[in-house]
C-alpha cells in the first residue's frame, strides 16, 4: 500500500459517519461527473477548503465598515 493510500484510510477513521456518508457521495458524483460536471465539483471542493481571514477590500460583509 503506498503512503498516500495509508494517510487516506488513517484520515477516514476519523470522521464522523454522516462525514463519512457525505465524502462517498461526492467520491461517487465525481466519478460519475462529465468534465464540465468534474470542473464545477472540483470548484466546489476548492472553495470548500478555503479561509476567509478577515474582509478584503470594500465592507465587512457583516458589520458593513
């Protein structure tokens, strides 16, 4: 087994069964996906693990300064 395989199988012993459940499900759609379907899936899973560290330039979605 390479060490990418072990470090995935580790990761997924921690989670959760609906995080479990959620992961094959976007596994199974992404492999059924056609490319442009891949594209926004792949868009999905980027934003998914980006950071909003404070507003950027203009209003604080929140407060409005």
């Amino acid at each position: 087994m390479s060490p990418k395989i072990a470090q995935f199988v580790k990761a997924l012993d921690t989670l959760t069964p609906q995080e479990r459940s959620e992961l094959f499900t976007f596994i199974n759609n992404r492999e059924k996906a056609t490319p442009n379907g891949r594209i926004i899936l792949n868009e999905e899973l980027r934003k998914a693990q980006t950071i909003n560290f404070a507003p950027g330039p203009g209003a604080c979605p929140t407060c409005g300064r």
